[in-house]
C-alpha cells in the first residue's frame, strides 16, 4: 500500500514537472508574439523599439503614467524606458501598444 502510494505522487511530481509557471519575461514575450502577430509591423529593424517599449509599458506603472500624461520629459531620467527608447519606436506604435495593451493585455500579471 505504501509502494502505491509513493508512485502516485511520483507521477504526479512528474507530471507537475512539465507544466512550469511562466516568469514575467515569459509572459511579456507570450504577449508580445501575440501583438506582432496582430499587427505585423512594416519595418523589421523596429521589433526591437517597439518589443523595449511593449514590456516597457506592460510592466512598468511608472512608464504608463508618463506616457499616458504626456510627461515624456520624465523619460530623460528614467532607467528603464529612456527618451532615445521611446525616439527609437515608429510613431503609429506609440499610440497602438498603450492602446492595444489596455484592450488585450491583463496588467495583474506582470505585478511583482
């Protein structure tokens, strides 16, 4: 009965071992794949701007509250989403990721 019972939980423990939980970066790299498959954008040598701004706003309440009160001088001192960040992503994507993340994308996810 004990040789039982240790197999079931070594099956389950097995099991338990494929199905990981996501981190943060994974989640925001899961979203971002699905945002680029929605919008394909024009330019290949912009993903980079555009993936650095999507995580930027989807984990940060500090860059959303700057960019949503237009305070993008804040960004000259910001650390993680800088004022050449935000320079660097094609103007078309810096009013559809906040937009698109506000529709699509569940912020509780990414709080620490």
């Amino acid at each position: 009965m004990d040789v039982d019972r240790r197999s079931r939980h070594a099956k389950f423990w097995k099991n338990s071992a494929h199905s990981t939980i996501q981190t943060k970066d994974e989640l925001l790299e899961e979203e971002f794949a699905k945002f680029v498959a929605d919008h394909k954008p024009d330019k290949p040598e912009a993903i980079v701007a555009i993936k650095n701004y999507f995580k930027a706003y989807a984990s940060s309440n500090q860059i959303r509250s700057i960019i949503e009160n237009r305070h993008f001088t804040d960004l000259a001192t910001n650390p993680v989403f800088s004022t050449r960040d935000y320079k660097a992503v094609p103007e078309k994507y810096r009013a559809l990721i906040p937009e698109y993340i506000k529709d699509y994308v569940s912020l509780n996810q990414f709080v620490a």
